[in-house]
C-alpha cells in the first residue's frame, strides 16, 4: 500500500496484528509509525479514530522509538487523540525500515507498580556517573534531551521526562512540562511579576511552575 509516496507492505502489517491480536488484552489499540508518519492502526473499541498519514508529535512514544531504538515502559501519553492513556513503545522493522510500534491502552488501564530509582546514570562528555536519586536537585528537558543536575554539577540522560515520572520516589514532582524538582531542595515559592508562581531551590536555581501543575504543587505541600 501506498502511503504519502511511502510504499508499506500490507501483508507484513497485517502479520503483525495477527500476532499481536494473540496476546494483546481487547481494549487495546496498536499503531505503527515509519518515516515520521503513522502508516497504520488498528483500533479497539476504546479509542478514537487515528488518520493514516499523520505525522507523529516531536514529544511521542514514537517519535522517542524511532530516535533511540529502544522500547519505553508504559506512560501516560496525549500525544495522539489529545486525551490522556497508556501507551508502550517498541523499535521494529517494516520491509528494512526502521519502524515504531506504539501499544495504546485506556486511561483506566493500571500498569504494574515498578520499584523507584535508587540513582540516575548521568553523562558528562564521555564519562558516565550513577548519581544517587537523593542527590538529585531537579531535571530538566531541553532541547529534546533530559539533564539532571546533582552538586552543582549537569548529567546527560536517554530517559525522558515522562518515563522518569513513573519511577521516581514520591518527593519528586512534576512543576512544568520542562521540570521535574526534589521538593527537599526548595529553598522558598514565591511569585513574580506576574503572579506565577517560581520556586527557588538551595542551589540558587529558579524554576517556573506552569499553571496545569498549581494545584498537584498545592496539594502535594498542603500550602
């Protein structure tokens, strides 16, 4: 089949959801991307109608499988349907292209409790460091990369923002969608100019809070 000028084989995709029809649970939903495009889906009951052809979000579980060739855990994702669920990520190949494989879940669906980080192996040029998570100040997504920083210090990592958010221990907190912070380094929250909030933590640095993440920030320090 013939798809944005992208010549995809249709038995090979379909030998796919013969396979995975196997032992995929009823509710979910799978898609394939190729070339930065979505090339098919097969959809459940549960979800809504994806356009073949569309192109995949820059912030994707696909986007994120075809950059790093490896899979992801299961995470909260919007990037689709605009709506939140559960998806997994998987590298594979279609006709000896490089491919992702998206598995897309309900909202409801409850993935299994994992053990939280004990420490984030971070990278410096050529060098790499685990880091112990309790020394970590905060984490920061830029430029389509993650760094976390720990004693002043900057580290690299291949873990996103949202993978880290499903193993981090509780005193980790979602700020931004660029931040996430260790509430024990929070010197004061104030506002600025503006009234939004910012939060300054021990080290001197200052983090904005985005409006969608005020109240989980409230409730989490009962402020």
């Amino acid at each position: 089949m013939e798809i944005n000028n992208l010549h995809v084989s249709k038995e090979k995709v379909e030998q796919f959801k013969i396979l995975l029809e196997d032992w995929l649970p009823k509710e979910a939903s799978f898609a394939i991307a190729v070339d930065n495009m979505y090339v098919y889906y097969a959809p459940s009951n549960h979800h809504l109608h994806l356009d073949i052809g569309k192109n995949i979000h820059p912030d994707s579980i696909a986007a994120r499988v075809l950059e790093t060739r490896t899979k992801t855990e299961p995470i909260i994702d919007n990037s689709i349907f605009n709506i939140p669920y559960y998806a997994m990520g998987y590298p594979i190949y279609l006709d000896e292209l490089e491919a992702a494989l998206v598995i897309i879940l309900p909202s409801t669906y409850i993935p299994k409790k994992q053990e939280p980080y004990k420490f984030l192996t971070g990278k410096q040029e050529e060098d790499w460091t685990p880091i112990p998570i309790e020394q970590i100040s905060h984490i920061e997504s830029l430029q389509k990369r993650t760094w976390f920083y720990a004693q002043n210090e900057q580290y690299k990592t291949n873990i996103t923002l949202k993978e880290l958010q499903t193993k981090l221990p509780e005193c980790f907190l979602r700020i931004h969608r660029s931040y996430i912070l260790n509430i024990y380094f929070i010197k004061k929250i104030s506002r600025d100019l503006a009234s939004n909030f910012v939060i300054e933590l021990k080290n001197g640095a200052e983090l904005p809070v985005s409006q969608s993440y005020i109240n989980e920030l409230r409730k989490a320090l009962g402020f």
